[in-house]
C-alpha cells in the first residue's frame, strides 16, 4: 500500500511544476559599476512592487560579463537554452548578444543609448518581435551647455570613449553635431579595454580644454585611472554618468540609474502579465539630475559657479 501510495504522489508531483506561479527573469550586464548595479537594483524593487517576490514566486537570475563581449555571447545563449520568462540586458554591449541570440524569449533592454543605431529594433513605436525596453540616450547638449557655464573659456572638448561600443560610437556623432553648433571642438581618444583607459587619458593632455565621458561602461568601470590623470594635470573632467561625479567626475547632468531600473522593470511586469514585448514602444528613460563635486573640481583647479551649485540636485563636499 505504501508503495502505491509513493507512487501517486511521484505521478502528481510530476504533473505539477514546482511551483506553479513562480516567473523567471534572468538579467545580465557588459560590467558591474554603480550605474549599472542600480539599473539592477531598481529592477528587482519594481518586479517586488508589483507582487513578484524573490523566493516566493520569482527567480531572479544575474550575469556579469566582466566587460568581455565573447562572454555577454556565452550569457547570452546560456540564458537562451534556460528559457526564462524575460532576459534583462542592461547595456549595449549585452543587448546586441541577448537579441542575437534568441527571437523567441521576451527581451526588455536598458541603459542602451541608441537602439535604432545598435540594430536592436527597427522602430521605437512599433519594435515588434520579442523586443522592447529603455534608452538612456544622453542629453548631449546640456552636457555642453553646462560645461561652458562651469568653463566659460573652454574650447576644446576631449571625448574619451571605447570605439567598439555601438552606444559610445552613436553619441560621438550626436557630440560632434552638438559641438559644431555651441562652437566646440572635439578630439577623441579610445580605450578598447579598461586596463587602456587611464593611457586614452593622457592622450587627450595638452590637446583638449576638458575631458567628457559619455555612458560607456569600459571607461566607467576604470573611471579612477582617468580621473588620476585630470588631476594631476588640471584637465577637468565630466561624465554623462551621476553615479560618476562621486568617484572623481566633477559634474554630470543626467539620470539616476536607480530610476532607469525601476522604469525598466515597470516593462518587464507588463510583459509578465502578458503583454507582447514588440507591441510596447520602446521608451526614453524620465528624469534628469545635476551632480556635482566641489572636492574633485578643486582638484582640478576649477572653481564651481553659485548658478550651478544652486540648481544640483546633489552637492558632494
């Protein structure tokens, strides 16, 4: 009787999923910074919000890339053959390898800049398909704007960037144009990996008036090495990254990753109540804050004008 009975209860267990309501959604980024973590994070708290709790009816599943393109592939099609609910990749770089690799899976992408420009969809009203999600597109110009109101003098702009990342490639065409028009120069200076930033630094020395790092996660996630050289040479340097201004930048105009993540993650609930990903236009990330840093500025021989100080969203002493 009692083996009939085990075997009951094996046929029933096996006629049931584990558990029935639970959802996955497996997110993976190019690197770990600041920026990205809190894209993360804002994720997870809205999928919490709206109900979808982590071990109780929702896996959440995380891969770095280490900032190694070969591997944002190998996440990308292991996260493919895993067959989650929705695949989160948060940055270019591991959006172009997630829609690469699967036209089935919802895919909800994040802090990517330019998805026209990177092929991830044809149409930011209608994506269709499997894809939808967030750009972060930079506000280029009040970048500029903001850098002559700190350096009135400046007339050179030194844009260090990573030329392999579809994202920072885009936005060094928008800087030129927006350049052009503020009357601007811009000389740029790659790093292919992290361990070069610090060398594309010090390339700009003596040829621009101010350095700009745009949203490019191999520039960030070695951010300290550019920061040494503008330091030690009284280069000034801004990023288009908030997170940035607290580890050396000395202002930054843009948005807060945290936000970004949560207004991504709102997405990624849509989709998990049924909606099709290629039915939801893809969104420009909301929201805009003015960062700076009095300390980092001093460093750099740069004084910060009141009518700056006075509007920042966050003064770091």
């Amino acid at each position: 009787m009692r083996a009939i009975l085990l075997a009951l209860a094996a046929t029933l267990a096996l006629s049931l999923p584990a558990k029935a309501d639970e959802v996955t959604v497996a997110v993976t980024a190019i690197v770990e910074h600041p920026a990205l973590d809190a894209a993360r994070k804002g994720v997870l708290d809205a999928l919490t919000a709206a109900g979808y709790k982590e071990g109780e009816n929702l896996k959440f599943v995380f891969e770095s890339a280490q900032g190694n393109p070969a591997t944002a592939a190998q996440i990308a099609r292991q996260f493919a053959g895993d067959e989650p609910n929705v695949i989160v990749p948060i940055s270019t770089p591991s959006a172009q390898a997630v829609v690469s690799s699967t036209r089935d899976i919802p895919v909800v992408f994040t802090a990517v800049s330019d998805p026209l420009g990177a092929q991830l969809v044809k149409n930011m009203d209608k994506p269709g398909g499997n894809v939808t999600g967030l750009s972060d597109m930079s506000p280029v110009a009040e970048h500029l704007a903001l850098i002559k109101e700190i350096l009135p003098d400046v007339k050179t702009i030194g844009y260090l960037y990573n030329s392999g990342e579809a994202n920072s490639v885009s936005l060094l065409a928008v800087l030129k144009a927006e350049a052009e028009k503020a009357g601007l120069k811009v000389v740029e200076s790659a790093a292919t990996k992290s361990a070069e930033v610090q060398g594309a630094a010090r390339a700009l020395v003596g040829r621009a008036d101010a350095i700009y790092i745009p949203t490019d996660n191999t520039i960030i996630s070695a951010l300290e090495g550019a920061v040494a050289v503008a330091e030690e040479s009284k280069l000034p340097l801004f990023t288009a990254d908030t997170d940035s201004v607290s580890r050396g930048s000395i202002a930054a105009l843009g948005f807060n990753y945290y936000d970004v993540g949560k207004q991504t993650g709102d997405i990624v609930v849509r989709v998990l109540k049924g909606e099709n990903p290629g039915d939801i236009a893809v969104k420009t990330a909301a929201g805009s804050d003015l960062v700076v840093n009095k300390a980092a500025a001093a460093k750099m021989g740069v004084t910060l004008p009141q009518s700056v100080l006075s509007r920042a969203t966050k003064v770091i002493e």
